[in-house]
C-alpha cells in the first residue's frame, strides 16, 4: 500500500517536471470545455495508455518496443490534425487529407456534443489515448524504481498497479491545473472576448509540441531546461519507506552485534527446474542437495559489482567443499548477449569458476527466489530452508560466518580457521570499490533506462542519428559523438570515429562493451580530460598508450586512476565501426 501511494505521489510530481510540457497544449485544449464529459475522459485515457505501454515495455519486449514507435508516429499524426482544427477547423474539415477530416470532425463532433450538453467523452479518450502515446514522462528514482521492478519480475498486476497508481497521480496534478487554467480561459471568453485567439493560441502551442516530440526534443532538450528537479523530493519520499529501494544497504537476516543469535527460517530452497542450462555440473535439483549447506551466489558476467564478489565466494567453495558445502551460482543475464550460453561458458573459464552454475535465462529461478539483486547471497540449511541473505557487496565477514554456523547444524566439527577478508589477493576489476570517492552512479547508455544524456537534441529510439558532444559536462552527465543507432539496451556506433564523453568522479571507470554484430574486433582509445589517458591510470583493458580493443562481450575495465582522486572528463574514440556500448560503472 505505501509502495502504491509513493507511486501515487511520483505521478503528482510529474507537473513539476519538464518532461510534461510537451503535453500540456493538448490537454489544456480542452480546459475551456467541461471538466466531467471532456477533460476527464482526456486524462483518464492518457493515464491507462500509459499504464498499459508501460507495463509491456518493462519486459523488454522487442516487439512492444517497435509497437510502441509505431503508435508514438500514429499519434503525432493525431495530435498534429488536432492542432490543425483548432486553428481553422472550417478549413480543416473541407480542404484537408481524409485522415485529417476526421480528426476535425472528431473535434468538431466533440465541440457540438458539449455546446448541445451531451457527452464529447469518446472524442475526448481518443484524444487522451493519443496523449497517452506521446508521453514520456521522467524516470526519477520513483518511476525507475517502478519500472525496474518491473523488468527484473515480470508482469504482474502489481507492477501494473504501481504504474497506474503513478499515471493517476499525474493526472490529479493535471486535473487541478486544467480547473484552474478552464477558469482563467472562461474568464478571459466572458470579459475580452478572447476565445478564437486562446482557440488559435493552443493550436499553435500543440503544433509545436508535435514537432518537439517528433524531433526528440522532449527527452533532450526539455530536460536539461528544466528548473525544477523532483528527484530530491522522490528520493526524500523513498528514503522514508523502509524496504522501498532496491538500493538499500546490504543487510544480513541476523541480529547486528548478536554472533550467537538464532538464524530465521525465511522459507525453502524453491525448485531449480527452471533453469535452461548448467555449467560445470548436470542438473541438480533441491532433493538433490537436501543434506547439504548450500549457497545460491545470483550473479551476471559483466556485473561489477558480482566480479567484485566473485573472490570471496570463490574462497569459501574451496575452504569447505569437503565440509558440507555446495556453491550454486544462478547467471541471471542482464543484457541480451549474457543469455548466449557461450558467452557464459567462456566468462565462466576465464573467472575460473569450478562450481555448478545454472543458466536461468528466463529469470524462472530469480523469480522462485524473489530476488531484485546482483550479486545475492541466499544461505540454505541442511534441511533445505533459507537461514540468511546478502544483498550486494560487503559483509562478507558475516557471511562466512552464517555458513559456518550452518555446517556446524548440519554436524561438521573439523572446520578450517575463517577467511581473512582483508587478506584476500584482489587485483583487476575484483578490486573492491574505492567508496570514499565514488561519486558517479552506474548508468546506462540504451534509450529504456538512460539518463544524465547531455548531447543536443537527446536520443533517437532505434533510428541511426549523428550526435554532437556539449563542450562542457555537468557531473554524471553523458553524451554521443558521431552516428549512433540507440536500442533499448546499447548504443551501436555505425561509422568508424564515434566518441562516448562522461563526467565522472570515481577511482575505477569501467564501460560495459561489445564488438561488431559479427564479432569484428573494434579498437579504441581513451583520454582524460582532453588529453591522452596517463600509463599510471590505464585500467586493465588499455596499454600505456591509452589504447585497446573491443572483441569481447564483457565489461572492459578502461580507467583506474593511482594518485589524487577528482572529476574528471572520460572520452573514448572507437576507430572501427559495430562496437555496442551497454553501460558504465564505477569503483
């Protein structure tokens, strides 16, 4: 319930944002006409367009996502004959296209129907659907969290819930601008006679919004105007709702400060028959392991946080295999390419991991789980129920003593001496985070989940588009250089001498990279603030020299830097053509 009224509020803190402007012309359209049979109608189909698109494209569907370009054009078109009757709706219902007769008609119809007081309803929801299509509302932390949740679960009605809970707060905010805005309008029609000029007003206002939406303008542009941020404000709201955030602080199921204890029951080792594959072992299933303590390790290949895991859990399938324990990572794959079994099989020899790993592919055992993160930790007794997780990096002190705890349950005595976290030999990307001077998030760089993108104009869907970098990057801010062709999930840069630029303040930079569609390898090379990358903060992936190569489905680990820790402007040039940018992260 309160995950439904945070939703709620996001919504209504949509009307503070800029991402709303391109939308408003045509709501406001209709403020003059009212409020039950015109602009209610409006906002309701607007509202559930949303939910519905929303909830399809959290699943990532490529089909969805395709549909919903598709009908993004068909409402442009719509909204744009909309536009035209407000101007000159004589001239539009007689001289126009067919398609744009009946959009003059359908406002004219609407006209009639209010000035005659019957309904206008189903012009009206025609009209919200077509909003519904064109509006691309923000992801702050609220709406991402939304839709995150989403896309790592599945549709359910509960993710669809949150998402209409978060339309219709956007639609109170917009109800009560438009009954304040339709007084003003009456008020002008009534004393200066005004009407066809506000008429012709919000024609023109509506106009412009097509183009602004068909140019992009509304991803790009609009947002980096905009003079009021909601994000503080989502993140005040989420912060106050305990377990609300995937982001939460890595916790274990056991009383701080309390070694002795007991550890909780929090359910049974739910079947592993969803698995669409294993390395490194044949199937195994929970009868199979009752009897022993087991470790569900959740991991992906090019998660940073996983490969910074990846050492300790490593350590512990050593130290007491002959003990009682198994080790059981699930590769639950983030992007497209770390579904390929192949990718995984290499990823798997080249991190040399020797325990059974299970492919879930169709995220069947993530959901058993109901797990939200990357890595996760779940601890299983000899008796096949869960007794602890961990969420994230960190604790792993604690968690090595959860595992010891449970093979003493299970009746082992001659246990090794504990692990020496601090002792333990990390080099490359397993290096743990330098967290006193991490400041830059992970970020994506596909058009579902991008933000901070700075370049002009903003991003293109699925259309192949020259971008231009800003001369100057605010903090975490991103940007294109070149011709790009932007997917939900990756950029792809399509002509040799691309650019990507960040504004970065972290020790390690890393960037989530893949070759051409046909493997072609694709080399680069990388500057720091404009000039060639320093040998002494090359990271793993480049030579002295600043440059590398992309031949690869991985995470290329690009900047760690060994003196004084600061902002500084990341740029990398691809020198061949094909190279798929997915996502930075930092350490």
């Amino acid at each position: 319930m309160l995950l439904l009224l945070l939703a709620y509020l996001g919504g209504v803190l949509t009307l503070l944002s800029p991402c709303i402007l391109p939308v408003l012309p045509f709501v406001f359209a209709r403020a003059d006409r009212p409020f039950l049979r015109s602009t209610l109608p409006l906002l309701l189909g607007m509202a559930l367009t949303f939910t519905v698109v929303a909830s399809l494209a959290a699943v990532g569907s490529q089909w969805v996502a395709q549909a919903n370009q598709i009908g993004r054009w068909v409402a442009l078109v719509l909204m744009a004959v909309f536009a035209i009757a407000l101007l000159w709706p004589t001239l539009a219902d007689h001289l126009l296209a067919p398609f744009q007769r009946i959009g003059a008609r359908l406002s004219a119809r609407a006209d009639a129907a209010d000035a005659a007081g019957r309904g206008g309803a189903w012009a009206s929801l025609l009209i919200g659907i077509a909003t519904g299509l064109l509006w691309a509302p923000c992801a702050g932390p609220i709406l991402g969290l939304v839709l995150t949740g989403a896309a790592l679960n599945g549709a359910s009605v509960g993710t669809s819930s949150l998402l209409l809970a978060y339309a219709l707060g956007a639609v109170t905010a917009l109800a009560l601008a438009v009954w304040v805005g339709g007084r003003v309008f009456r008020a002008l029609q009534a004393r200066l006679g005004l009407g066809n000029v506000v008429r012709r007003v919000l024609g023109v206002a509506a106009l412009l919004a097509v183009v602004a939406i068909g140019l992009g303008w509304d991803t790009g542009l609009l947002t980096r105007l905009s003079a009021v941020s909601t994000a503080r404000i989502e993140q005040g709201l989420l912060d106050a709702v305990p377990d609300a955030q995937p982001a939460a602080p890595p916790m274990m199921m056991m009383a701080a400060g309390q070694a002795g204890a007991p550890l909780p029951v929090e359910g049974t080792l739910p079947s592993l028959s969803g698995a669409t594959g294993w390395l490194n072992s044949p199937p195994l299933t929970a009868e199979q392991l009752r009897g022993k303590v087991v470790l569900i390790d959740f991991w992906t290949y090019s998660c940073i946080n996983c490969l910074r895991a990846m050492p300790f859990v490593h350590e512990w399938a050593q130290r007491y295999r002959d003990h009682g324990l198994v080790v059981v990572g699930v590769h639950t794959p983030e992007f497209a390419f770390e579904r390929d079994p192949r990718n995984v099989m290499k990823a798997v020899q080249q991190l040399k991991v020797e325990y059974p790993v299970a492919l879930d592919n169709q995220y069947s055992i993530w959901r058993a789980f109901n797990n939200r993160y990357w890595p996760a930790h779940y601890f299983i007794d000899a008796q096949g129920n869960i007794r602890g997780h961990q969420f994230g990096e960190g604790n792993y002190a604690h968690s090595e003593q959860v595992i010891r705890r449970l093979l003493v349950e299970a009746g082992q005595t001659d246990l090794p001496p504990p692990a020496d976290p601090a002792a333990a030999d990390l080099q490359g990307v397993a290096t743990q985070a330098d967290m006193g001077n991490l400041r830059s998030p992970e970020t994506y760089l596909g058009h579902a989940r991008a933000e901070q993108f700075a370049s002009p104009g903003g991003q293109r869907a699925d259309a192949a588009f020259g971008y231009t970098l800003p001369s100057t990057l605010a903090l975490n801010q991103w940007g294109l250089s070149g011709q790009w062709r932007v997917n939900d999930e990756a950029a792809q840069l399509q002509q040799a001498g691309g650019r990507i630029a960040f504004q970065f303040h972290a020790r390690d930079l890393h960037l989530v990279l893949a070759p051409g569609e046909d493997g072609t390898p694709v080399r680069f090379r990388v500057l720091l603030d404009g000039k060639p990358l320093p040998a002494a903060d090359a990271g793993a992936d480049v030579a002295a020299d600043g440059t590398g190569t992309v031949n690869e489905h991985r995470l290329y680990q690009l900047i760690r830097q060994r003196g004084t820790i600061g902002p500084h402007r990341f740029e990398i040039e691809f020198l061949d053509a094909g190279v798929q940018a997915y996502a930075f992260t930092f350490g």
